[in-house]
C-alpha cells in the first residue's frame, strides 16, 4: 500500500503538507512531529519544513552538520547570545537550539529578516 509507512504500518496521508498517522491499535489520527532522537520530546512538524530543506555544512573545527530548516520549532529553545560569527546564513545571526526537555543541542535559531531553525538530522526522528 501506497499510504502505509515502511517501519510502524500505520497509514499515512498528506493534508497541506501536513503528515497524518492512523495508529493500528486505537484508530486515531495524529499529526506526524519530529521528534528529539534522545528523549523523543516533540520539537517541530514536517509541514513547517521550508525550501531549501536541507544543507551540509562544516563548521570552523571541522565538524560536518547535515542540517533540516523549520520555519518553527516550538519544542526547542534558544540558548546562547546571537552571534553572526562564521554564520552559514549571511546577513543571519545564530544561537543553539537545545530540546526543551532534555537539553540536548539540536542545531541553531537563526535570526536577520525572519527566524528558522536548522536541525542536525542525526539528532531527530523524522
């Protein structure tokens, strides 16, 4: 079936961008979130994903960060002075972007003519 997602078998559909889930055993239908990896908290939905979604960038030490982009993250907080020093984004200031439960670093806030979120993908469950 077309409409059944590979790992919980529970059907899918896509409304406006937005991904709705039936669950198998209780029959409800539930907006699909993106989730921390290490405490399952949710942090943001896959309908506030924005163009250009995804990007790879190295930062300064050498690390390599494939990054998600949300235009909100409700599940994650800012931590951290906004800073523009060595911003992947010109013109935008970054500050972390930490899970609202746990504390774990997610990726960044970032902040010029609008806001987003980049999320690490590693540390999600999409």
């Amino acid at each position: 079936m077309d409409n059944v997602h590979e790992s919980t078998g529970a059907e899918i559909y896509m409304s406006k961008q937005v991904v709705i889930e039936t669950d198998e055993k209780t029959g409800a239908q539930v907006e699909k979130t993106v989730r921390c990896k290490n405490c399952g908290h949710a942090v943001t939905s896959p309908a506030r994903a924005i163009e250009p979604h995804e990007h790879t960038f190295r930062n300064p030490v050498g690390y390599s960060f494939h990054v998600l982009c949300y235009s909100d993250a409700p599940g994650a907080a800012a931590a951290g002075a906004p800073t523009t020093e060595h911003s992947w984004f010109p013109g935008y200031a970054w500050t972390f972007a930490i899970c609202r439960q746990c504390h774990t670093h997610l990726g960044w806030w970032f902040s010029g003519k609008d806001l987003f979120v980049g999320l690490i993908a590693t540390r999600l469950i999409r």
